[in-house]
C-alpha cells in the first residue's frame, strides 16, 4: 500500500470531491503538505482554498487530526495565510526573509529608455548579450528567462549570432567531458531541430511546449554543465529545481489569455526566477539581473523591497467550488455555505482588506464577522447555479440540492459556463460534428488563442485530417480547438511545438468533457446521443475514427495488415467465421493469419438473452443472462474486469427506460460464466412492437451487442379487482368479546376500524379469511380473533393453552408437539412435520392454520407455503375434516386469485389500501446516482442525518441497512455530524453516568461507542445479550436512534415515528453482486414507522439507487402482485409427495399442480411463466413438460423409479431420506455418487463440505429471512 501520494492540487480536489468507497481515500491522510502556498495569488489559488477548507471541515466532522503543512516564498502578510491555514503563531508560524538565504543574492534592476518597440527589443538583446557574456567569461552557466515559447527560441539565436559574430563564441563551447559523445548523440536523435542545432555552440531552449524526453534531456545536459545559456520560459523555475550561478530575467512583459493582452510579470515570479540564482553547493553568491522598460524600473524596484501582500481569487471560481461542496453533500443550505466561506482564505483578506473586495468601510464596521455579505454572496451564486440546472436552490427555506448536471460538472471538474454553454446548445438531436464544435467552445480552452504564425500549419491540418467540419475555420480559437481535437484522433504530425503542446491539452480535456456530455445524455435518457457520445469518447481515447478496423486497436498487427484488412472490407464477425490460413491467404502473409484470429477473438464480446415477465399491465420484469463470448489476455485487457454499459431504448419514442454499468470480471470470461441482471422497465398500451436491450463497452471501439425485447406473443395479466372499502363504522369495544380473560389480554379499550370491520367473519364464522392490510394496522389481532374462536367452540381441539415453538432454534421432541394445544411455527418446520402425515395423528386434527406473512409466497420461500395450503387441502378432503385458513398480508393486488386458491368466498376477502392505516404514514423517496454500492452508501448517510434533524429530532428513528458492516458504517458517520452540532448526546435521553454502567456490560466495541451518543446497533452478529440491551433501552427510548440490517423489521416489532431504508439492495453470495429487497421487505420495514399509541403520523424516508426510484414511487403507493415461484422448486416437492404416497402416477402429479397457487397464476399471467398462449391444449402440454423434466431430474438423482408403461412412479430410498432430511434432489445424488462402503473420516469430510459449500451460497438470503416467520 502507497504510504506518499504526490499530486497537483487539480487532481486532489477532483479525489476528495466525489466519495470512492466506505472510508474516502482523504480519510486515510494524516499529513497535507502544501507546496507554494503563495501560488494563493495565482489563477490557481482557488483550488488550494477549496482543498483548505474541505480538509479543515472534515478534520472537524470526523474529529480525526490531518496536520497542514505549508511551504511558500517569503510573503509580506504571512499572518493572514497561516491565519487561513488555522497554524498557531506561536508554535507553527516560521517566517525568514531575504537575509536568510544560504547564497547572498545580488540583484541589478536595468531599465531601457527607448519607446520604439524595435529599437527596444534590439537594446534588451544587446544588454541581454552583456550580462550572459559577463558571467560565460567568468566561468558561470546562466538562465535568461523569457515569457513566450516563440521567444526562447528568438532570443537562444539571438545571443548565438552574437557571439559568433563578435567572435566569443569560444566562450560558449561545452568543455569536451568524457560523456560528451554519449550526450551529443543523444541530442541528435531529437525531434527538435532547435535543440540539435544550438547543442554544440553550448546554447539550449527549455519551455512546457516542448516533449517531455527533450525537457528532460536539456535539464540533465545544463545540470552536468554541458549547457552554457539556457533559454527558458518562468515554468521553468516552478516546475523543476535546476539552479543557476545568474538568472536575466528579460523583459517583464508577459501575454495574459484570459485578458488578451500584455500585462506585467507577477512578483512571485521574479521572486522565484530570483530563487533560482546561486548553487548552495557551489557558490559564495548568487546574481539576479531583471531587465526592463525604464518606467517599469521603480515599479519592479518598489515591489521587491515592500511587497504588497496577496489578495485571494476565490471569488472568481465560488460558483464551480460550491457546486463541488454541494454535489459531496458537505454543503446542504445557505447557513453551512456561509460557514464553509469563514473557512477560505477569501474571508480572511474580506476582514483584512475589505475595500478591494467591494466591502465599504461603513458595512465592515456594522458586521465585522462578515456574515450578511457571505449570505449575499452565497445568493447570488445559488441563483446562477439554480439558474443553469446544476443545483436546485429554494430561497424561501435556504436549502440546496444536487442536480445530475451538478454532480457531473464537480465529477468531471467542467466549469460552471461550460454547463451554461451545454445548457444552451446542447440536444438529443446533435451529430459527432455538431458534439465537437460544443466541447470547442467550452470555457477549458479559453486561454487556447489562434497565432499568426500557427494559420498556415492549421490550415494544411484541416484539409488532411479532419474527418469532420469544423465551424469556425483557422481564424478563430473554437476553429482551431476543433481541428486540433480532430488531427489529435487522425494521429496527424504537427511540427509547430506551440501546436503540439495546444494539442495534447485539448485532447487531455475534450475527452474528460465529452465523457460528461455522455453521463448528461444518459441521465436525460437519449438513447441515440448517448450511443453517439460514448463511441466519441471512445474515439478520442484511443485516436482512432469510429469506421475504421476495431483491430486497430492492437498494436500487434502492423498497419500494412490492418489496411489490407479495411481494403477487403472485413468485419469483425466474418474474421471469426474464416479459419486462420484462409485469413493469412487474404492478405497474401500466411503467418498472420494466426496472430490476426487472436486479435479478433480478444474484442471484447458478450451474447445476451432476455426473458420479460409482465409484474402488472404496466410494469416488465426483464431477466438477462449475459455470457461472455471472448478470450481473455492480461496483456490486452489487464487483471480486473471488462466494464460494459447496459441501456432498454424504445426507438419509437426515443428514450432509455433503464440503464447501469457492469463489469465482467476475468474469472467470469475465463469460466464462460452467465451473469444475471434483473431489473424492471415500464409498458404502455397499445404495446409498443419491441424495445432493444444494447450493451456497449466502455473501453473498447466495435464491443457492443444488442437483444430485441418482442412484444408480439406477451399476454398482459388480468386487471385486478378493486380494494375492499374501509367502512365508517363505530369502533368496537373489546368487551365484544363476551370473555373477562380475553379482554384483559389487552391495553387498549376499543378495536381499530380495520379489526371492527373483520370482527364478525373472524369472531364468529367458520369461513376462511384472507386480510390483506398495510404492516402496523393491528393483522396480530386479527389473527387472535380467530383462535379464540376455536378456544370457544372447539375446547378440546388442536388450537388450546399450550403453546409450543417449533423452528430453527428450538425443536422440541415429538410427544411436546402432540401434547401442544398450538404450534407457532416457520413454513419449512411444518413442511417437514406434516410431509408424513398419514402417521402423525396431531398433523390430522389441526382445526386452524394461520399463515403470516402470506405475501411471501412470491419470495424464495414461498413454495413452501404453498405446499403446505396444498396439503392441507389435501389432508381435510381425505379426513373429512374442515381445516380453517386464516391468511394474514400487507394489501395485495391480486388478492381474489389468492383467496380463490384458498377456497375463500367474498365474505371472507379483506384487502384495504396500502394507505388505509391507523397511523397515516407519510413516504419521501429520494434518489442517489453512483454505480458502485459502498460510495452510494457513504453519500446517504448526511441525507439520513438530515432527515432525522427534520423529521423526528426527539422522537425513535429506526434505520435499515443491509449489512452488519453498514450499522457500524452509518453509526460512526452519525456520529461524525452529531460533533458539529451544539449538543453531541442529544439523542441520549438518559443520565450519562447511568449509561456508562450499561456500557461498562456491553462486549461489542462499537456498540459502546455508540451508545454514549444515543445510537444502538442491532444484527444477529451481537451477543444475545448486548442485542437485548439494546432493544430494551430503545423501547424505553432511552436512546433515540437504532440502526439495524433488514431482519429486524420481521423480527421484532419495534415501531418507531420514523424509518429510514438506508438502500435497498442487499449482497447476494449466490450471484456475488448486490440485487434488490423484494418489495415486501421494503414494505414491512416502511410498516415500523408510526406508533399507534402515540403518534398521529408516521414518517418514512426511502433512499435509493436513482435508476430504482421509479420503480419504488410505484409499488410504495399501491400494491405488488404476488406471483409463485414454485417451479424453480416442483421437483424436490413431487419428491415428498412421492414419498408420502400422495403422488403415485403421472396424473397424480398434473393433479398436484392444479391444487397450487402456480396453477391460478399460470392462467391468470401466462407471460410471467414462459407460456404464450392459454388454450387447453397448450396448457395441458406446459403442464405435462413441466411434471416430465421434474421426473426425469427425480430419476437421474435416484430418488424415484418409473414404471415400465412409464405412467407409474415408485419412491426410493434416496427420494424417502431427501423427503425426510428435508435435503434438495442434487444432494442426494451427489450423496449416492460418492458415498463409499470404503470412505474414510477425510472423503466423508470432503462430501459434507461440497454440500456446505452449496449452502454457503444460500447463507445471505437465509440470515436475511431467517427470523421472519419465527
């Protein structure tokens, strides 16, 4: 691991602006160290002030010490930068003057009188030549520093012909050392024809035009002293630390860009050119020399004896810093902007100097701490910022939120009227040509300016590589930018250096600003755009035209190959058809053949295959198995992963419905495993004829696969019957119950109007009920109802006074279960028990079956619910015994295919509205961009604070995240924002010193952090009696906040005023990635919020992956259909059937499947199932595939034998000891393949772990299940 990163102050703030993982990668610096903090000064500065403040504000928030290095030139207001620095003056503060330097430093000030501009250039040469002559004789090597690329060059042949013409050149003659061939030949291999030139009279040029090798190069030739004069501009004396025995500074005039004119060279800069005078190791003194015009002189003179102190820039760039603040979620509203303001050196000058920042004495004297004018100023930039959509500004509550087109400008580090220029040019309708002409114009390049002698060069550029028009033509500098964009991606030669250097800066830029418009594009979803302008960054990144050979991309194959292969007009698809030798005979070189076949099957390629099940009439789930369909080579495509970009367009209407970024990774190709996306797209009628899923690589140029979504052959599901209507109705008092000990079970006096309206069918009927309800609306009760009923009529029956659990932690023996009068129990327990119910008398006299949860069919889980309605059915027609069914659920859309499966008429269906609840509840959604999870996560954790602050400062908060890791995570951070504010335990509503005796029992490290500032963590990794603790002092709201992963919201009813679902995906170890919560998580976590007895509303705040936002919007607001999904499992549960004798035949087994929830779906949503048409024919063959391809896998694992008319079907003993251990078919058969009579400890060992290995995968999904119907 790095332990020292060495960075430009730019790259830093792109880092730290945008949040990288769990803990962001600036949490891990302990030391900043500043280099030329005087740079303040400089266009520049606004960064450090930017990285300044944000460093200065974490170190507060976290609480986590970051020491602040600065080093600078002597500066005349020191005190104000280390007051900006928050450096202790007394301790921290080291200021030393000139007379500090460890070479004494002459310095001689000439001015010239002449106002000729001719005659003056021709007198600075001339003393120019004077002063460099002086000290060549004397034996010294010099820096002349100039301010123009064109001008080192002018002013090196100058001063050459000078000394030629004078006869001096002797002087300047490199000493002959004994590596002076070696430096020579060198010298000569460069591109430079300047550089090879001047070489061998001893002279040389140095500017950022230049290449780097030939930068490098001169540096190494003066420092070893080969070089006499170097020529140089002032980046010189920035960028590397190459010192001289005497600096000329010449001429003070220096071009300004941004201004279009001359202006006067900067004192940091004669300061430090200056510094550069004098090698400590070698000289007594060092020379300055500075020559001027002669009314410059005093300026330059005044300035170096009392300097002026240095002013900030920051206001220049408040619009680009704030949007950066407000896009990292740092900076919320005008209040904490204003703040972050006092953190800039801007607000220490404002204090110091308030005059040049348009502050009038008077203002300054009213309000010294400056707060209005920062408030003002904040205004006024959130307006601009509001106006150009990159952040949403709500002046009458003072908060900001971060826009998509904000995010991606602080992201890719685009300027606020780049995005003003995009704003007004930029549409879904722009063709590559029209793409480059914007980003020509954007405010990156304003200092790129169009030179005289640049025009000729730039017009031979046009004609030879530009594919593309470019408005504006050579005269103007968006001309110019474009056609040197185009030449960059041509590979065009240039031999202007002014030209080359222009070059890579607008290649550097037009692909960082193209990938923006690309994020934009995708974020409005525009398809075609978004196609155009991720091939367009591609193109620019690899400098290759979008037409060309994609084998362009490897620099194996020579260019005569791959022009052959272009001749030929040879796609990438017909290579991989034609064997090698047939390739090698087309282009008349038989070896290549071979290494061209590599190249082709190296692009990366993918197949895709699509299912759709229709959810409603207007929502799609879309399954797509994505295979990798290349071969991998870490020379090619590196270690990790191949990223890949997925969008659903509808060319009809232009638009992308659902678009993510996914990665493939090595071991996955190498595999050829299948990789599965789901995710949901919205339908409209009349069905559109089809919509296309396209995959495009992120990285390479000709990747991209497309699938057709076909809607010809979808039947859209029924529409769904409406809700039951809650009646206004009179609540009834629990003494309706007629029984003393029934009502003293309760604390309330009167049933909620949900319970009064199901009293009578529960109370007092027979007839089995469906209650579809929202979570907290009092179903528990319900269910009680029903069971007094059978303590009243059947006294004696099964449902009776002793309670017995049976589950996955407790299993009591089998005469406690025959001797319960009521078994709670989970679907799997019960599946087990009743599996052999023919020899379990109590199974048979069961008189009610009350299902919880009874949604849950459509999760993972739900087969087995369904086999138990299914067998119980079964059961009370061979006893002649009624069994009741009471099934309990949140409101359902489909609830009457539900209720007739189980038998149940209209009297006995209740299905309210997800709204109707005793405590109204109030839901925001909001939205977070980001393709990876942990970053996503981090940047939730200050809305969540936010929303507490808001929306239940004093009252419970409950949150929901998916991981144990994530409780500590999000605590932690809590706890960071609980720091700033004026009370830390505000969420501690107990006596200090009482907590920490609690603590003082506490064994999780964390927990006892958390706990002393009133937040509790809860997962099923705690200590049984830490989780308990902790349950207890949040029932009794001794402390305010608990954070919990998912389970607890099946687990335990902890109702509290606010919820929030911190995310909604969970990790999945099957498919190691993260997919979604079922919806009915989500709800059933929503459900905690609002507490009946003491709230008259509930809150819940949802935050999500913003391309899941729609999706939540719809189905939080009404209600998610429930669908079977017992076929991924019919084969083990025919198996236990079989087993049971209840399936003896083939039709016994088409038989079984008309009993199933699967049966009423299958009619009711054909599509959802893979079947595309309903007729009976078509159905009894569907049906009859499925119970076939079930046998067959039961047979091929030796659990069942057909008979030999292949209609008859025996149980085995394999298929008995699955049904009995509850074990899957494939376990068996592994079990019966590898079990040996000769097997010792280790191969038995071996077996066991395959199978745990199997189940590990399983692991996540069970913790996250585990403790919901226990």
């Amino acid at each position: 691991m790095f332990k020292m990163l060495v960075t430009t102050p730019e790259k830093w703030d792109v880092v730290t602006r945008k949040s990288v993982g769990d803990v962001a990668l600036s949490q891990l610096v302990k030391l900043l160290i500043l280099d030329e903090v005087h740079l303040l000064h400089e266009d520049r500065g606004p960064v450090l002030e930017s990285l300044v403040a944000r460093t200065l504000r974490q170190v507060e928030s976290t609480q986590s010490m970051i020491r602040i290095l600065g080093l600078s030139a002597t500066l005349p207001n020191y005190l104000d930068v280390a007051t900006f620095l928050h450096v202790n003056p007394y301790i921290g503060l080291f200021y030393f003057d000139g007379r500090f330097r460890p070479v004494p430093l002459g310095q001689t000030f000439i001015g010239i009188k002449t106002t000729n501009k001719v005659q003056q250039l021709n007198n600075m040469d001339e003393v120019c030549y004077e002063n460099v002559l002086k000290q060549v004789t004397a034996g010294h090597q010099v820096m002349v520093f100039v301010h123009a690329r064109n001008a080192t060059v002018r002013t090196a042949m100058a001063l050459r012909e000078k000394a030629k013409n004078n006869g001096h050149i002797c002087y300047f003659l490199p000493s002959q050392g004994s590596d002076y061939g070696q430096s020579e030949k060198q010298v000569q291999k460069s591109r430079n024809k300047q550089l090879r030139e001047m070489f061998p009279d001893g002279f040389s040029i140095h500017h950022a035009g230049m290449l780097r090798q030939d930068r490098n190069l001169v540096e190494n030739l003066f420092s070893r002293g080969y070089i006499k004069v170097l020529v140089c501009t002032a980046t010189l004396a920035w960028g590397v630390n190459l010192p001289a025995h005497a600096v000329i500074i010449k001429g003070t005039q220096i071009y300004a860009a941004k201004r279009g004119s001359f202006v006067d060279l900067g004192i940091l800069d004669v300061m430090q050119i200056f510094g550069r005078a004098g090698r400590p190791q070698f000289d007594k003194f060092g020379e300055g020399v500075i020559i001027t015009t002669h009314d410059k002189l005093s300026h330059y003179l005044t300035l170096l004896t009392q300097q002026n102190p240095i002013e900030s820039q920051f206001l220049e760039s408040l619009a680009d810093n704030l949007n950066a603040e407000i896009a990292l979620g740092t900076v919320t509203n005008v209040e904490e902007a204003v703040k972050w303001i006092s953190y800039t050196y801007l607000y220490v000058r404002m204090r110091a100097n308030p005059l040049v920042y348009g502050i009038s004495h008077k203002a300054y004297q009213m309000d010294p701490s400056l707060e209005k004018h920062r408030e003002q100023l904040v205004i006024e930039v959130g307006r601009k910022l509001d106006k150009a959509r990159m952040i949403r500004f709500e002046e009458r509550t003072g908060f900001f939120s971060s826009t998509d087109l904000g995010r991606i400008a602080s992201h890719y580090y685009i300027k606020y009227s780049t995005i003003e220029t995009f704003n007004e040019l930029f549409d879904a309708h722009k063709t590559e040509g029209d793409i480059l002409a914007i980003v020509s114009k954007a405010e990156e390049f304003e200092q790129i300016k169009v030179r005289e002698e640049e025009i000729e060069e730039l017009e031979a550029l046009l004609c030879d590589f530009c594919e593309l028009p470019a408005p504006g033509g050579v005269e103007n500098s968006y001309g110019k930018i474009n056609i040197l964009l185009q030449t960059y991606i041509s590979r065009g030669e240039m031999d202007s250096f002014s030209l080359i250097s222009d070059s890579a800066y607008v290649a550097q830029n037009a692909a960082r600003i193209v990938r923006a418009l690309f994020e934009v594009a995708l974020r409005k979803r525009w398809p075609a755009m978004t196609y155009r302008l991720l091939n367009l960054s591609k193109v620019i990144d690899k400098r290759l035209w979008g037409w060309v050979s994609p084998l362009r991309q490897f620099s194996v194959l020579a260019p005569p190959v791959l022009a052959k292969l272009e001749q030929k007009n040879l796609s990438v698809d017909k290579l991989k058809d034609m064997r090698k030798d047939e390739i090698g005979h087309m282009l008349h070189h038989v070896n290549i053949g071979l290494k061209v076949k590599q190249c082709v099957h190296q692009i990366p390629s993918i197949t895709m295959e699509a299912t759709i099940q229709p959810i409603t009439r207007t929502v799609l789930r879309v399954r797509l198995n994505i295979t990798s369909d290349f071969k991998w080579s870490d020379q090619v495509h590196g270690t990790g992963g191949e990223p890949w970009w997925i969008w659903v367009e509808d060319p009809t209407n232009d638009h992308i419905y659902h678009s993510e970024y996914f990665i493939i990774q090595k071991k996955q190709v190498i595999a050829k495993e299948t990789q599965l996306l789901v995710f949901t797209i919205p339908i409209f009628e009349p069905l559109p004829s089809q919509y296309y899923i396209r995959a495009v690589s992120d990285r390479w140029l000709g990747a991209e696969a497309v699938c057709i979504i076909n809607f010809q052959h979808l039947i859209l599901p029924e529409r769904h019957p409406p809700h039951t209507e809650l009646l206004d109705l009179q609540p009834l008092p629990i003494t309706a119950l007629g029984h003393p000990e029934y009502e003293a079970l309760y604390k309330f006096t009167h049933f909620n109007p949900i319970q009064t309206q199901i009293f009578h069918t529960m109370y007092h009927t027979d007839c089995n009920v469906l209650l579809g309800a929202p979570t907290g609306s009092g179903k528990t009760v319900a269910a009680e109802l029903a069971i007094f009923r059978i303590f009243n009529i059947y006294p004696t029956s099964k449902v009776c006074k002793t309670v017995v659990e049976l589950t996955g932690d407790v299993t009591p023996d089998m005469r406690s279960i025959a001797q319960a009068d009521l078994i709670v129990t989970t679907p799997e327990k019960w599946d087990g028990v009743s599996r052999s119910w023919q020899n379990r008398s109590y199974v048979q006299k069961v008189s009610i079956l009350i299902i919880d949860e009874i949604h849950l069919l459509g999760d993972e889980r739900g087969p087995v619910l369904e086999v138990i309605v299914s067998r119980t059915n079964f059961i009370s027609s061979h006893t002649e015994k009624p069994v009741r069914v009471v099934g309990l659920s949140t409101a359902l859309a489909n609830a009457r295919d539900l209720a007739d499966w189980l038998n149940i008429n209209q009297m006995g269906l209740f299905n309210f509205r997800p709204s109707v609840r005793p405590v109204p509840l109030e839901v925001h959604i909001q939205g977070f961009p980001g393709q990876h999870y942990c970053p996503r996560m981090a940047s939730m954790n200050k809305p969540a604070f936010q929303a507490i602050r808001s929306h239940s400062p004093a009252k419970p908060v409950l949150i929901f995240v998916s991981s144990r890791r994530q409780t500590r995570l999000t605590a932690l951070e809590l706890i960071a924002f609980l720091a700033t504010e004026d009370d830390p335990k505000q969420w501690l509503n107990m006596d200090e010193r009482e907590m920490n005796d609690i603590i003082a029992t506490i064994r999780e490290s964390n927990l006892k952090l958390t706990l002393a500032f009133g937040i509790g963590i809860h997962h099923a990794g705690l200590h049984e009696r830490d989780r308990k603790t902790v349950e207890e002092l949040f029932v009794n709201c001794k402390i305010q906040v608990l954070i919990a992963t998912s389970t607890l919201a099946w687990g335990v009813n902890f109702p509290a005023h606010l919820v929030i679902v911190k995310g909604t995906e969970f990790y999945d170890g099957k498919t190691r990635r993260y997919v979604d919560y079922p919806i009915t998580d989500v709800l059933q976590m929503m459900g905690r919020a609002g507490r009946p007895q003491f709230d008259d509303q509930g809150k819940a705040v949802i935050l999500v992956h913003d391309i899941k936002k729609d999706f939540y919007k719809k189905f939080l607001y009404e209600p998610f259909p429930v669908e079977s999904s017992l076929l991924e499992v019919l084969s083990d549960h025919l198996n236990a059937e079989i087993a049971a004798g209840t399936i003896t035949s083939k039709q016994d087994a088409m038989d079984y499947i008309t009993w199933t929830y699967f049966f009423r779906r299958l009619i009711m949503n054909p599509s959802y199932y893979s079947l595309d048409d309903v007729s009976h024919d078509n159905m009894n063959k569907f049906l009859s595939h499925l119970v076939e391809k079930s046998l067959v896998d039961l047979e091929y694992s030796y659990c069942i034998k057909m008979g030999e008319d292949d209609r008859n079907i025996e149980s085995l003993t394999h298929g008995r000891i699955a049904s009995y251990y509850y074990l899957k078919h494939p376990t068996v058969k592994m079990f019966k393949d590898r079990l040996k009579p000769e097997c010792n400890v280790e191969e038995l060992l071996s077996v066991l772990t395959s199978v745990l290995a199997i189940l590990m995968y399983c692991l996540e999904a069970s913790r996250r299940s585990g403790t919901r119907n226990t």
